[in-house]
C-alpha cells in the first residue's frame, strides 16, 4: 500500500529514472482543516433593530395619543365653558345645577378651585329646594368672577 505523498510523486515525477528528485513543497499535500465557525451577529442585530423599532413606534403613539387629549380637553374646556356664558338665570333652581356641574369640570387649577368652593356654598341655596328665590347679586358676583377666571385660563 502506498500512502498518498508517495503516489503524488509518481504521477508528478518524470519516469525517465529521475526518481531521485526531491518533490517541491507546493506538491506536498497538507492536511484540509475543519471549517471555521465565523462570528455572525445578525440575528441580534436584527431583533435589536425590532426591537427598537417597537419601542420607537410606541413613543411616537403615545405622544401622538397625549397630544390628542391635551387638544381634546382644551376644546372641552372651551365647551364647558360656553355653557357657563349661556346660563339663563331666569329659572334659578335648574341655573344652580347646571353652574355647578359646569363650574366644577373647569376647576382645574389652584385659583378656580378656590374661587368654585367659595361659589359652590352660594349656589347650594338654590339646588336642593321645590320653590326658590331667584339669585341674589352676590352669588351673581361670584358666579360672574369664576367665569372671568375661567375665561382667561382657558
């Protein structure tokens, strides 16, 4: 049997009995290595870039979401609003109730809730009643003050 270096030099070497002829290296056969496991990172790469997208798009919705309400409850604060200008003051009991549902959805800040619990006692007079006065010049006052403050709030 013969090995593999030994039948490479037969079939290379000249048979013309110039078989003392030392083989070159480049004729050497070496030994074939395993493939090489490569470093892939890609797959990471992807799901970090879903991932990133993901989050970026629920960042962009949700600013996007807070936006809309800010815009949303500014209008219904302006709405709220026109229905404090549009109390008819002729039937107290049903203007009573209707100001202070109105009035307490616009109290949002430090000065209109202190100005609403100052108006609030004031127009409990007319709510809880069958018969009622019409509205005195004071609760009028304090009722035309809040919507004033209300009026430059918002």
């Amino acid at each position: 049997m013969l090995d593999s270096n030994q039948t490479l030099e037969k079939l290379v070497m000249p048979q013309g009995g110039q078989g003392n002829i030392a083989p070159s290296p480049a004729l050497e056969l070496k030994d074939i290595k395993p493939l090489l496991e490569i470093p892939d990172n890609s797959y990471y790469i992807y799901w970090g870039l879903i991932i990133f997208g993901v989050i970026l798009a629920v960042a962009i919705l949700f600013f996007v979401v807070k936006k809309y309400l800010e815009i949303r409850r500014e209008n219904l604060a302006r709405k709220y609003l026109a229905q404090l200008h549009s109390i008819d003051w002729q039937n107290a009991k049903e203007s009573a109730y209707k100001a202070t549902h109105y009035a307490r959805l616009l109290a949002t800040d430090d000065r209109r809730k202190e100005l609403f619990e100052q108006l609030a006692p004031m127009l409990d007079r007319y709510k809880y009643k069958k018969e009622v006065d019409s509205v005195d010049e004071d609760t009028l006052k304090q009722f035309n003050l809040y919507v004033q403050v209300a009026d430059e709030s918002v």
